[in-house]
C-alpha cells in the first residue's frame, strides 16, 4: 500500500509538471553510448525532453543539487549535508531569486525553465521510490535559479572568506572541490589547413554535483547544441552548436569582500554605519540532521544580515560577507542564449548580460574568430584599499552596487599570433606577448591574478604552441593530450627543488632523488618515477601545502620535501613491496567492476587529481573530465567527445563505464549535429512520460 505521502507526490505533482507540454512531440535519442539526443519542435519540450533524459540516468544527483536549496540535505545525508544546508543559508541565493524572478527574466526563457522544472517533477511523481526526500517535490522555478546562483557563489570561491571569518574548519567537507581546466583555440592564422580548432578540456571532479553529462539538444527553434552541463542544468554550459563553440576555465578574480563592524560599545548587535547606528537584522537558520536513519535533530546556527549581506558575530569581531555571485538571477538564462548564438557578436550580446558571475570564456567560431575574456561579475570598488584583506565596514563609500561592464575586463579577440588559451593562470597571458591584455589597463580592486602567475599548464601550452609557426589537428589533440612537467617549472619554483635535491646529502633516499634529477617529467604508464611525485604531491597538500607554497614563501622546505620523498617509498614498499611502482599499476581509473591503468597527473595538460585507496592505489578523483575538439571547417563542425566513465550513473546501465576504456586511452568518439545522421545510428527512440 502507498503512503500518504507518495500519494500526494503522485496526485499534485503531474498537475503541475504537464501544462502545455506534449510528451509524444519530444524524442530522446539514444546513441550507442547512450548519449541523449532531444529533438522536439519547441525549446520548452527540448528542455522538458532534457529533464527527463537526465533523471533517467542521474535523478540523484539532480536531487542533490536541489536538497540544500530546500534546507534538506541534512535530513538526507546527516552532518555532511547539513553542512551544504547552512552554506547556501550563509551564501544567500534565496534573496535575489526572490526579488527578481517575475521581472529579471525574458519570458521565453522563463517558459524553458518551468519546461524544465516540470520534467523534472514529473519524472519524479512516477518514481516516487527514487525520491530522497518527500518535502523536495515538486520542485519550483525558483529552486533552479538558486542552485545556480550557489554554483556560481562556489565557483567563484566564495566559501574561502567564510574559512577567514569562522576559521579554517567552518566549512572543512571541502565544498569547493578541485576545480581547474584547459581551453584554448587556433585560427587560420596558426593551423595548416586553415581551418579554426577548439580544445574544450575541463577539470572538474569526476563523480558528484560538479562532474559532467553530456547532451545533445535541437529543436526547430535554432537550438542545436552538443556540449555538456553538471547535472541538473537547463542548457548546454560548453559545448558546440552549428556556428560557435565555447569553454570555461576556473578564473581567480575578487568576487567576495569581508568587512568588520564598528560595535556599539553598549547596546547589542548595534553597528555604526555612516555615523548612524544601525541594528542587525536575525537571520537564524535551523540545520535539521537525521540521525538514527529516523530521528530528525535541529542545531540553530546564529546569523545575522547587515547592509552588507550575511553577518557573523565571533570571537574576534563582527564581520559581514558581500558576494557578487547572488547579485544576479540570469546565469541560466544567459548560458541558454549562448547556447542560441549564431555568431560572435550575438555570442557577446548573451555575455554582456553578466549573469554568469565568473569563469574564463575561450570561443572559436565558423567565422575564423577565435576569442578571450576572463569573465566575471565585478564590483566597482573603492580605489586606494586593500580588497583582498578585510575592510572596515562603516561607511557606504565601501558598499558596492555597481559593476564594471564587460569591455572593462582582460579579453583578446583575433591576436594576431592565432591562438588564445587559459589554464587557470593569469588573464594577463592569454595570448603570445604582443597581443596580451594589459594589466596596466585593469582596475587592481578587481583583484586579478598578477602577470607572473603560471600554473605548470599554462606554461607548457605556451612552450607547444609555439614550437611551429602552424601546427595541424593531431598536433592540436596532442598539446591537449600531453603528459609532461615544464623544465625547469617557473610556476613552481619551490617544487622544482624535487627534482634537484642532492643524493649525498640524503643518503637513505638516494635512489629516489636521483631518478628525479633523471626523470624527463612525463606522467607516463610506465615511469616509476611518476609514481613517487603523484605520492609526494598528495602528501604535501595533505600536510597544509597549497599552490601558492609551491610559487612563493618559505613554507615548502627542503625537510618537507625529503619528508614527502619518505612518506612515498613507504607508501610503495607498504602496498606494492617495491619503491619502483610504474603509474600504470598505482593510479587506477576505477568504477563498478572496471579498473583499468591511467596516466596522468597533477597539473600537466591531461591533468589527473588521484586520492589514496585502502589497497594502496590511487584513484582519479578529478581532472580531465569531459573533453571536446572541434574542426570548423567549409562543411561545419567536426566534433568529437569522451567522458570520464559514461552517461549514465546508475551501476547496472551498460553505459555506466563504457567510455572509461576510449578516456584511459586519450581517444575521442565521433558526435554529430546532423539530425538524420543521429536517428539513422540510433540504438533507441522514445518520448518523455
């Protein structure tokens, strides 16, 4: 017999989730690795068609995605989600959505998204048995939208000023998980067929909130789109559409302040604001865990809003958070009309909506244009202060309400050189030298990246790029493809020590040391050499070092390092009886019942993130995850794809692993644009419910 609730999930939820839309006019398009293609008349049935085709094969994680903006993930996944619960509490989406959701929004974007939204909840009204939790359906517009704006606010990095404020282990589940990327584009100018190239080569977790779907999308309304998106997403986030192609990289701009109040010295919760005092308003939040598998626990967290946003009372002060990620509700809207472009200057037109907060942008398009922003939201903050500290918080000339333009920020379009390329490094090196943003011309409060800041990708894409005048397509794939460390590594110095340590002075480690001083610094299969910096590496980030102690500061010592050589050869005699273990038998690229040997590692090109397993191995947690290269040629885009495991995630689908092999291996499948092609190599057809 149902319960009470499931009956009222199946008897509301269809009510809202059908409308206008006819089911029987959408197809979802399976190909043999069960990608789906969505065809239907109107953009609203592609994205009810995408809703669905997404359910089926991940309704988890579309779940995941929505029980934080509800308060949920707590009752759901105990201590671990309820930390997610007061994150978005804390980072606030709710506020903005709610102000600007009936006018901020185009209306036919608006219609796509409750399109969308009504897949999701009628898909989730007839497998009630797949729901986590009854009070999540049916979902609301408006949830999406916020689920958005906490993407962007996490992507942004907006969890690090909350670390400065409650301490390093406020939010310590890691919300904001390894995140990277490659993107980068030749021209005519650079290719020796003439035609324009696009590498689109994210670094995003593998599995979870943040990993990859891939989807085609293609309605007679002009959207016709292959890319990918993180679950959950109403369009393609990059990806290729006839006309252009786009990526992002993770960009590393000021996108949130920490201010400190000025008390009243008697009266409670009472901040001097412009030589008035002002009351802090209650913003309590109740985190509800459930423990027991049954027994639901409230733990009130204290917080309060100030002008500035949300306030936290410490130890050490009061001190309000101002993000630019919650300023806006349009990120989805504009990665919809990005999606729509047919051309670069439509292209710029959805990017001047600055809805999508953040992140690098590299384009390619059929024109022979090939372009570079480090996008983002940002604030037109007050000159002559310090942005990346903590600002004291009493007067208005500090309260940001305004932002910079898009022409404002570093971009390059066309450089005469013919590539533009990002590797999370410095927007002020996008291009060769000549063509180059000027840092001299940006704003300092925006708080971008200096010139001098590298990461070893960067620098090894520069070193490829320019070792021929014009290069072809496979020597395109293989600059995406390569394996290798910078010597010597400019935007590591301090980690370059490894691979110069002196093996008279550490005579228990000598055979270690000087195969590093031999290494050619590929992350090969079969180097054992490889195996030891992947462990050193995973020790020394575990031990408090960070990226920035690899560049600068006196933090990573010589002592540290010997003592991360130690903490390898013991991990390899432990696990594998050997100090010389090749990559291929340490890091493992793993699901279900499949395990197959993978190169790789941190920060080269084809980059791998690996976390240490119980039996010794090494497991891809991160990296190189969904791939795209495209040809822009006379007769359209030749596109072709992997993905890290496959489309679906659910273990008993014969496309949970069935891309790992073609990943492992560095090799790409054909995808196509073309609809006859799509139905003629289909393995099934049917329609949404």
């Amino acid at each position: 017999m149902l319960k009470p609730s499931t009956l009222i999930l199946l008897i509301l939820v269809p009510i809202y989730a059908q409308g206008q839309i006819q089911p029987s006019n959408i197809d979802i398009v399976r190909d043999s690795f069960g990608v789906p293609h969505i065809f239907a008349p109107t953009d609203e049935e592609v994205a009810y068609g995408l809703a669905w085709a997404t359910a089926e094969d991940d309704f988890k994680t579309i779940q995941e995605q929505l029980l934080p903006i509800k308060g949920l993930a707590g009752m759901v996944s105990g201590k671990n989600g309820a930390i997610f619960d007061v994150a978005v509490h804390i980072l606030d989406p709710s506020t903005i959505v709610e102000k600007d959701y009936e006018t901020a929004l185009s209306p036919k974007f608006k219609s796509v998204l409750e399109s969308y939204v009504k897949g999701i909840n009628r898909y989730a009204s007839l497998h009630p048995e797949e729901v986590l939790h009854k009070d999540l359906f049916p979902a609301h517009p408006k949830d999406v939208l916020k689920a958005y704006v906490l993407g962007m606010a996490l992507l942004s990095h907006a969890d690090k000023p909350i670390f400065k404020i409650l301490g390093e282990d406020a939010l310590s589940m890691g919300i904001n998980e390894t995140r990277g990327s490659n993107a980068f584009a030749i021209n005519s100018t650079k290719s020796i067929d003439g035609n324009t190239y696009m590498a689109i080569n994210s670094h995003q977790p593998l599995e979870g909130l943040n990993s990859w779907y891939e989807a085609h999308l293609c309605s007679e309304e002009g959207w016709n789109i292959i890319g990918s998106n993180f679950v959950g997403g109403v369009s393609i986030f990059h990806g290729t559409n006839e006309h252009l192609s786009w990526a992002h990289t993770v960009n590393h701009a000021d996108f949130a302040d920490v201010y400190k109040l000025e008390m009243h010295p008697d009266k409670k919760h009472v901040y001097k604001f412009n030589n008035e005092w002002l009351e802090l308003e209650p913003y309590h939040t109740k985190a509800r865990i459930k423990l027991f598998g049954f027994l639901p626990f409230g733990l009130k967290q204290k917080f309060y809003k100030s002008v500035f946003g949300t306030t936290f009372i410490t130890d050490e002060g009061v001190f309000a958070l101002r993000i630019t990620a919650n300023q806006t509700i349009k990120t989805a809207e504009q990665w919809y009309q990005m999606n729509k472009a047919t051309n670069y200057s439509e292209f710029r037109q959805a990017l001047e909506m600055q809805g999508i907060t953040c992140t690098n942008i590299i384009y390619a398009d059929k024109d022979d244009n090939i372009f570079y922003i480090s996008n983002g939201l940002l604030p037109k903050r007050k000159q002559g202060l310090d942005w990346k500290k903590i600002v004291m918080g009493t007067h208005s000339d500090v309260l940001w309400d305004s932002f910079y333009p898009l022409d404002s920020l570093p971009q390059v379009l066309n450089p005469k050189e013919g590539y533009v390329y990002n590797c999370n490094h410095s927007p002020f090196l996008s291009a060769d030298t000549a063509s180059n943003p000027k840092e001299s011309q940006i704003p300092n409060t925006m708080g971008y990246q200096a010139a001098e800041i590298l990461t070893n990708r960067g620098e090894r894409f520069y070193t490829l790029i320019n070792e021929k005048d014009k290069i072809s397509y496979q020597q395109f794939k293989a600059i995406r493809a390569d394996r290798y460390f910078e010597k010597p590594m400019d935007s590591a110095p301090k980690l370059e020590v490894l691979f110069n340590l002196d093996p008279e002075k550490h005579p228990q480690h000598a055979a270690s040391i000087t195969a590093l001083n031999m290494w050619d610094r590929e992350f090969s299969e079969s180097s054992t050499e490889a195996s030891i910096v992947v462990l050193v590496i995973n020790h020394l980030f575990k031990s408090g070092i960070d990226n920035e102690d690899l560049r600068a500061g006196e933090k990573l010592t010589e002592s540290k390092l010997i003592a991360a050589i130690n903490f390898a050869e013991n991990h390899l005699i432990t696990n594998f009886m050997t100090k010389e273990v090749p990559l291929a038998e340490l890091q493992i690229h793993s699901r279900a019942d499949t395990y197959l040997p993978f190169a790789g590692g941190p920060d080269v090109m084809a980059a791998v993130y690996s976390s240490i397993q119980e039996d010794g191995t090494i497991r891809p947690i991160a990296g190189d995850s969904y791939i795209q290269m495209v040809q822009w040629t006379e007769n359209g885009p030749i596109i072709e794809s992997i993905n890290a495991y496959g489309a679906s995630n659910h273990a008993d689908s014969p496309h949970h692993t069935d891309q790992m092999e073609l990943f492992t291996q560095q090799k790409l499948k054909p995808m196509t644009l073309d609809k006859q092609q799509v139905y003629k190599q289909a393995k099934s057809i049917y329609h949404p419910k």
